[in-house]
C-alpha cells in the first residue's frame, strides 16, 4: 500500500459494466458492496458507473462516463475514468472494468475484480477472439496491484492462467440478500414448474444438451429457463419447438431476487448444466 492513513479511508469503486436492470450474481455483489461502502464510509466514498446506471436510490459522490458493450467504448471509457481518477484525491480504487487506466492509478492503491476466466477457456468465445482478448486481459491483469475474485477454483484458474501470485488476491464470496430467506417462513406455493434453469443464454451455460435431454426424458414436462439473452434466446426457443417441448418456457424477462425465490420454491427439480463458472451462485 502506497496511501497514507487519510488515503486509505478513502474508496473509488469503478465499474461501466454495472447495469441495475440485469439481475446477474455480479450485480446483486455490487448493489450490496455499493450500499455497505455509502454506509461506512459516507463523502469518503465515490461511485464511476456508466451515465444514467447508478444503483437505484443512491444519492453519493458520483461520477458518470459514457459507455456502450463494445471493445472501442472500453478504451473511452477508460480516458473517462483515468481522468476522474486524476481530478479525485488518493484512495482505494477498486475497479472492475478493462482497460485498466494504470497511469491514473499511481497516486491510488489498486484493486482490480475479476470472477471468472472463461476467456482462457474457450467456452466462452471463438478461437481467434481468445487469441486476441485472452493475451490482452493476461498482461492487464498481471500488472494488477492486487486481484480480488469470488472463489477458491478462481484463484487457481487466475494463478493457471495469468500467473498471478495467491498472496496478492483477496477472496471475496458471493451472496445472496438475507431478506430474501424470510419467505421460507411463508406457506410453500404449488410446485407447478417440474424443471428450472436460471442462466445467461451463452455458450458456456449449456442449454442445448440440457433441452435435448429433457426431450429424451419427457418432452411434456414443465420447463422454466430465465436468464439475459446473450445472443442465444430465440436459436434456444426454436430449438424447443423443434424438439416437441410443449410445456417449455425461455424467458429473458427480469425478475427480482424475490420473484425469482418464489420460482425455485414452486419448481420441483433445480438444473445446473453449465460447465465454467467463476462461482456458481
């Protein structure tokens, strides 16, 4: 650490990629981290998101950059960032975005958060994107002063993958709201959904064996899969459709974290096909 007693009581947390309408594991993290570091540490603590992708009710020091899902609005982004960071005094930064605005950091302590590295895989992109992405991500985080990921497997994966030393990577596990588990005290609901399946439509979350499978197993039985299309929804539906799964539902509809705990409690079997994740909520 390179800060002083004052710049250690001070946090950034930077993340473009947050988007409070997406209801992944990664953004529940950042909801509960964003209001716990408000909480504790008031005018000590700055938020960089995207324009107009605050977490709902936030009301602290804020700073906003442009930004669009595309490698050339990454860099932007990032001349965006590296300048908030000059303007703004030294602190913890913790950051979970690439590029890395590295010259900017040098007055700051530097966290960089990564949960998963499905990039190194291949379960996630095509050979030539790996090729390409997959070396750059490797320098970005080597340089890194500290790393912070979500799992035991993912510190083995950062240290296979990137070289990257245990000693300097904190273990931060992710969680779902307490609040939530009060609706356990409540009656059970009618277990109308025989099948559910809660994942991102991507390659890695492996929907297809897992509709074909059901179609082996019964193709009349009750499917539910949600997750934010990825690029695979509508290749997904037709796919049911062709394998005769009548009573079978894809939906990218948004759900809250209690409508979504309500879907479990009425489903009867929860199914897990994926094959990589960094943590697996």
């Amino acid at each position: 650490m390179k800060l002083d007693q004052e710049g250690a009581r001070r946090i950034i947390y930077i993340s473009p990629y947050y988007d409070p309408k997406v209801h992944s594991g990664a953004n529940r993290r950042f909801d509960e981290v964003v209001a716990r570091f408000s909480r504790d540490y008031g005018d000590r603590f700055t938020l960089i998101v995207t324009k107009d992708k605050a977490p709902a009710g936030y009301t602290g020091n804020l700073v906003e950059v442009n930004y669009e899902f595309n490698h050339k609005s990454k860099f932007s982004a990032a001349a965006e960032i590296g300048k908030a960071l000059d303007a703004l005094p030294p602190s913890i930064v913790i950051c979970e975005s690439v590029p890395i605005p590295f010259k900017a950091l040098k007055r700051h302590a530097h966290f960089q958060v990564a949960y998963d590295f499905r990039y190194f895989t291949g379960e996630s992109k095509g050979f030539w994107y790996r090729l390409v992405f997959s070396n750059y991500l490797r320098r970005q985080w080597a340089r890194s002063e500290w790393m912070v990921t979500c799992s035991d497997f993912s510190i083995d994966e950062l240290h296979k993958y990137v070289h990257y030393p245990r000693e300097r990577v904190v273990k931060s596990f992710f969680g779902i709201d307490e609040r939530v588990l009060a609706l356990a005290d409540t009656p059970a609901p009618e277990k109308d959904i025989d099948l559910i399946y809660v994942g991102h439509f991507e390659k890695r979350k492996n929907h297809e064996p897992f509709l074909r499978a059901v179609a082996k197993l019964d193709p009349t039985l009750r499917v539910f899969c949600l997750g934010r299309d990825n690029g695979l929804l509508a290749p997904l539906q037709a796919l049911a459709k062709e394998l005769g799964l009548v009573n079978t539902t894809l939906t990218s509809e948004s759900k809250s974290d209690t409508e979504l705990w309500t879907l479990y409690r009425k489903s009867r079997v929860f199914a897990y096909p994926s094959i990589y994740e960094g943590f697996g909520i």
